[in-house]
C-alpha cells in the first residue's frame, strides 16, 4: 500500500468518527468508529516505518498534520463528552455516601440519639 492510500484510508475513518460524533444518519456508533480509526492508525504505524524517505513528501507531511489536529480535536471531543456523560449519570444515580440512613455506623453515640436519628424520617413541629 502506498503512503497516499493509507492516508487516504485513515482521513476516510476520521471522517467516520466526525459522522458518528455528530449522530449523523447512517454513521456507525461512536466506539465502532472509533476502534476502526485506533486499528486503522496501529497499522498505520507498522506500515510508515517501511515507507522510504523519499515518500515523505511535503504534501503527505501536511495531510499527516492535519491528522495529527483533527484527531487531537476528537479527543478533546470525545473527553467533553465523557464529562458530561458522568454529570448526567451522577445527577440520575448520586453517589452512595458513608453516612446510612439512621446515622453513622460506629459514630460512637447512642442509639436513639439525636445524630443517630434520620434525617429522612423527621417531621419538625
């Protein structure tokens, strides 16, 4: 395989995983796309160490860097992502707290003792 088709082969999967980081129709789904580009670039990377100097030419330098940028926006894509996953799973499911709902396991007080006493359950007045 040439330089210019491998890259050609990889701008195609960036493309794939923009489609599937914008939902568009008919895009596959992000972590598909995403373990296509991350084989594609692990072959990528085998075949480059066997392409001759020569082949390196300023225009397949160019392309590379603009891989190189769009990949590392997809990144930071894909991390603002996971972020506003993990807001949204802890505002459906709140983390567990160490405090149980009739007080704090070996706090040390009495049982039945206002710190002991749920805070759920009271009714004031």
């Amino acid at each position: 395989m040439q330089l210019d088709e491998a890259l050609g082969h990889v701008e195609g999967l960036l493309q794939l995983v923009t489609a599937a980081l914008e939902r568009r129709e008919g895009a596959p789904p992000v972590d598909e796309a995403v373990e296509g580009l991350r084989s594609c670039m692990v072959a990528f990377s085998g075949l480059a160490q066997q392409y001759a100097p020569e082949q390196f030419t300023p225009e397949a330098i160019q392309r590379m860097q603009a891989i190189s940028q769009t990949v590392a926006l997809q990144r930071e894509h894909l991390v603002r992502l996971g972020a506003i996953t993990t807001q949204q799973a802890q505002a459906l499911v709140p983390q567990q707290r160490d405090v149980h709902t009739y007080g704090a396991v070996g706090s040390g007080g009495l049982q039945g003792s206002r710190a002991s006493v749920s805070k759920l359950y009271h009714i004031s007045g």
